[in-house]
C-alpha cells in the first residue's frame, strides 16, 4: 500500500492555522517555529499537488482544497484522540481522561462541584472542563471532543440530529437585591413592583435573558416596561453591580448560594412566579465512551439530577433526538455566551 501524502502532525499544523488565521500564531499555539510550520505547509502541498492556502491577504485564508482537507482532517485527528482514549480505558480508570462540556453558567457553578466529588474517588483520572456556548458544546460533543455536556440552551437542529439530548435539571432564576432595598423587607413582592425596580441584565440575545423574558411575559408581566438601566457581559459582574447598589437582577440560584449565606445579596420571591429552565445532558451516541464517563455518568450525575431522574435515559440509543421546546427553554445566540 502507497504512503499517505499527509502526516497526523501536517493535519494538526494545518488545523491550527485555520484556527489561528497566521502561520506564525500556528506556529506559537504549537510550540514550533515559524520556518517549520511553512516546510511542513509547504511540503503537504507538494505531496497533494494543490495549493492550500490563498497567501494574498494578510490573514492565512484556505483554498476550497485547503477547506476539504481540513474537514477530513479534524475526522481523522477526532478518531486518533477517540482511539488512544480507548487504549487508555484497559488501564479500568487507572488513568485515563474524562472531558465534560458545559455552556457558562453551568461551567461556572455547577460542573466544578460535579468534578470535584468524581475526582476524590478517582484521582488518577485526568479531568478536563470545556466551558463555552451552547452551540460550540454542542459542536464539541458532536465531533467527539468532549465525552458528554451539561447546557442550559436550545441546541441547532443541525447539530441536535447527532446527539442524545436528555432533560437532567431544572434551573431557578430568582430575583436579587441590594440587601439595603426596602422590598427586602417584605416576604414576597407583586409582579406589578417589577416595574418599579432598575435592573442590570445580561445582553437582549443572551440565552438567559430570553428565558426571562418568556417565563415573565407568560405571567402577563410586560418585560418592555421593565427598566434595564445597565447590560453587562456576565453573571459575576451583575452580581458585584446589584451587591453595589445598582439594580435588581434575575440570576441562577446555583450562582448567588455564597453570597446569600454571607448576606450580601438579598433573593425575593415574586408572588405567584417562579422563573426556570431546563438543563439539558447531552451526549453523542456514535461516539466511544470511556470507563471514566460512564462511570461520571452512574456515580455523580444522578446526584445532581432534578427528583425522579432515572440513569436509564442513558441507555436508549435513540432517546430524545430533539429537544421539547416550552416557554422556558432559551435560545443560544452568538452574542452572549452566558447559558
């Protein structure tokens, strides 16, 4: 059999200038020099007899072959890492690594506590956590890697078409004060006070904020009357803003558990709302699935799973392809990241 005209290390190179957009940024993420980076460039073209880079502009553009190359080579870089996790697994979680995806607020406060109790158990095993978009998750538990994912939004047909997609929890937003607010005071508020309240959100297009905004809008509370004196572009921030003095927000309740135990924010109910989304599990069927991510999936997910939540779900291969869409699912967008 003839030798292939591409090494794994030319398709990694030429993976990391698409990423990257520069040989010499490459060539930086790689820990290599520039000049090797453009042999080994240079040499795959060589060997394929198409170029695969329109060198005119300032940044490193791929030709149509550079494109379909790439496409079959992040194919083919997928299964080697997908292979060696497989021998990895003989060693029965003596080693091994676990990756687990996560959209941000997930990521943020709930996966570390997740992690941290499969760790003490397993200590040998290597624990990786991507915390990104919803989309881009979804994108990486697709394409293999990331062994499974906890997300708060809608996931693209397109890529929910390859998944497993399994509703695993319930996530409250409530609404927090200034522990110096007078409707502190009170035990529950009306909805009528919200408009009465100055609120610091997150961006109009973020996954959460649309979740608020449906769940409020059900209630009859017109969410354009409400005053959003200030967007900021993640969770800690509004809650150092609202902790200032600066507004009212709604948050997740697995965001604000130390500073309500520290009394430096104050949580009110609003009479007859509750505001919620669903957490979604997902996972690609297709895909190998290490002694470590099932035994993630047996031992800590049930622990954190909404009431009646059944490890079962695992085992059906074509078990909820796609997603049910109610008034409290959000919508993952390219303009916030928070989910």
């Amino acid at each position: 059999m003839s030798d292939l005209p591409f090494t794994l290390d030319q398709l990694r190179i030429l993976k990391a200038i698409a990423a990257e957009g520069s040989f010499k940024r490459a060539a930086d993420s790689l820990y290599v020099s520039q000049p090797a980076v453009s042999l080994q460039v240079q040499n795959l073209e060589r060997q394929l007899d198409v170029p695969l880079f329109d060198r005119g502009g300032r940044r490193a553009q791929l030709t149509e072959a550079g494109h379909l190359l790439l496409s079959y080579g992040e194919k083919i870089l997928s299964l080697c890492q997908e292979t060696c996790r497989a021998i990895e697994d003989l060693q029965n979680l003596q080693g091994g690594t676990l990756i687990v995806g996560a959209s941000q607020t997930t990521g943020t406060y709930l996966l570390p506590r997740m992690i941290g109790l499969f760790r003490q158990k397993y200590a040998d095993v290597a624990v990786q956590l991507h915390v990104h978009s919803t989309r881009r998750t979804a994108w990486s538990v697709v394409n293999g890697q990331v062994d499974l994912a906890i997300i708060g939004g809608e996931i693209p047909g397109e890529l929910a078409e390859s998944l497993e997609i399994i509703p695993y929890s319930e996530d409250e937003l409530a609404l927090i004060l200034p522990v110096f607010h007078p409707f502190t005071k009170l035990e529950t508020i009306q909805k009528e006070d919200l408009y009465k309240l100055q609120f610091i959100a997150l961006d109009s297009q973020s996954t959460i904020r649309k979740v608020i905004d449906q769940v409020l809008a059900r209630h009859d509370i017109d969410t354009r009357r409400l005053k959003v004196e200030m967007e900021l572009n993640s969770i800690e921030a509004i809650k150092n803003a609202v902790q200032s003095g600066l507004g009212a927000a709604f948050v997740s309740t697995s965001a604000i558990a130390k500073e309500l135990q520290m009394g430096v924010l104050h949580c009110t109910p609003i009479e007859g709302v509750i505001v919620k989304r669903t957490l979604w599990l997902i996972f690609n069927p297709n895909r190998y699935r290490s002694k470590a991510a099932e035994a993630f999936s047996k031992e800590i997910l049930p622990q954190f799973a909404a009431p009646g939540w059944n490890l079962d779900v695992l085992k059906s291969t074509h078990h909820h392809r796609s997603m049910a869409i109610n008034t409290t699912v959000d919508t993952d967008t390219s303009h916030s990241d928070e989910s």
